[in-house]
C-alpha cells in the first residue's frame, strides 16, 4: 500500500530538529514561536507541524495529539497517512530533560519559572546533581499526575516531560500510529517512510547525535532514580523496547 502522505510525531528531546530538517520539503513547517498560528488560520499540509508545538493547547486531549488528529484533523483520511514517530530510551530522555530545564553547566540551577525557582532556593543544602535531579523526577511526577497543563512548572515543563505512551495511543491503549522507531535508527525510520508515501527520496548517510545538554557519562541516576523513572515512563520502555 502507498500512503497518500506522512505524519510525524515530535515526541519532545527526542532529535526534533534533526527530523524537521531530513523531512523536508515533504514535511511543512510554520512559526512556532514568534506568532504561532492555530488550526483554523491553516492549510491542512500546516496541521502536522501546529499540532507539533507545545504552544497549542488541546484541552481534554493535551497528551493525547494522536488521538486528537485521528478525530479533528485528519477525521476522513487517517488511515490514509503514513504515521510515525521516534522513541527514545525514556532513561536517556529523561536525563535530556533534566539538562535541558532544570540543570545548568557548573552546578547551577536553570530557571525554569519564578515558582521553581523560590522552591528551590528555599531549601538550604548543597546542590548536587543527585539532589537536583531528585527534585526533578518529583516535578515531573506532579506534571503527570495534574489535571492542569500548566502545573507544576507550565505548559514547557509539562509537554516536554510527558511521557509518550498517551500521546501515540486512544483511551483503550491501542496505538495509532503505522510504524515507531528507535531514535538511534532515524535515517532507516525516515527512508522506510518516504518509501512507504511514494516519495523518490532516500537519506544516504547514518545520522549521529550530538545534544550539547547530555552525554550519558555526565550523569547516572542512582539506582533509586532508575525505578522511579521507570515507574513514571513504564509504558515508554514498553514502547521503545518493541520499536523497530
């Protein structure tokens, strides 16, 4: 079967820039930050980077972008699209997250709001990077079980630390998308889905990662840190254990 066109989900630190700039032409971007435009304003080619920015709330479906673009975006074509998204080992994303909010070179803490930051230095210790992430993994604990989008830390905090799982799946936990790959096989991922559209391009070259915010040698989580990781993102090593 060719699909009619493909759509792609950016599951947040996990190479969205690089697989904006591979997609290309065939994935069309807009502003996403200076003056992000809604659904209604939008061509329907526009949707799938829209609904790709945090910025735009999706009420009762905020986490669940899959389940809103199967129902409001692409309502008559869905399974028409190629649809596909990258998983990343939730361990090395979560580490990602953390550098990237809350921990800055040197020791320091990240200002992530003013409310994060009162929180945390109203607390008289020693900031080490074991205790800072412990604070993290609490936030993010919060931010998962809070029926605001915006608590604890904002909308930012929020969709770039949910986890994957809601995102990719319906209110039954069946899996919407056609196809999810590991992040470490981007280039494959992306060529199978040019293939899979009809589209004559391919990516020659394997794609390596470099995050400035985290190498895994920088930190490692205590064995403490790793189950309540896993608690919190259990279906998201699900997932990217059985990606292809």
């Amino acid at each position: 079967m060719v699909y009619k066109d493909l759509f792609w989900l950016h599951i947040k630190k996990s190479g969205g820039i690089t697989t904006r700039s591979l997609l290309k032409p065939y994935y069309v971007e807009v502003d996403r930050s200076k003056r992000p435009g809604g659904f209604l304003q939008a061509n329907p080619e526009e949707y799938n980077d829209i609904l790709n920015n945090y910025r735009v709330l999706l009420g009762e479906y905020q986490g669940r972008r899959c389940l809103f673009a199967k129902t409001y975006l692409y309502p008559k074509c869905w399974e028409d699209l190629f649809s596909f998204a990258f998983s990343r080992n939730p361990l090395d994303r979560c580490i990602s997250m953390f550098f990237s909010f809350y921990w800055q070179n040197k020791g320091l803490i990240n200002r992530i709001n003013s409310t994060a930051l009162r929180s945390i230095k109203s607390r008289k210790f020693h900031y080490s990077t074991k205790y800072a992430f412990d604070i993290f993994l609490d936030y993010v604990k919060e931010s998962c079980s809070s029926n605001s989008s915006y608590a604890p830390l904002g909308i930012k905090f929020s969709t770039h630390t949910a986890p994957m799982w809601e995102d990719i799946t319906d209110r039954d936990g069946n899996i919407l998308l056609k196809k999810v790959y590991r992040l470490e096989n981007l280039a494959v991922g992306i060529n199978h889905a040019f293939e899979a559209c009809g589209i004559d391009k391919r990516i020659e070259n394997e794609i390596s990662f470099l995050n400035k915010n985290i190498k895994r040698s920088q930190y490692q989580p205590t064995k403490s840190q790793i189950n309540k990781i896993q608690s919190i993102y259990k279906h998201d090593f699900e997932i990217y254990e059985n990606a292809g």
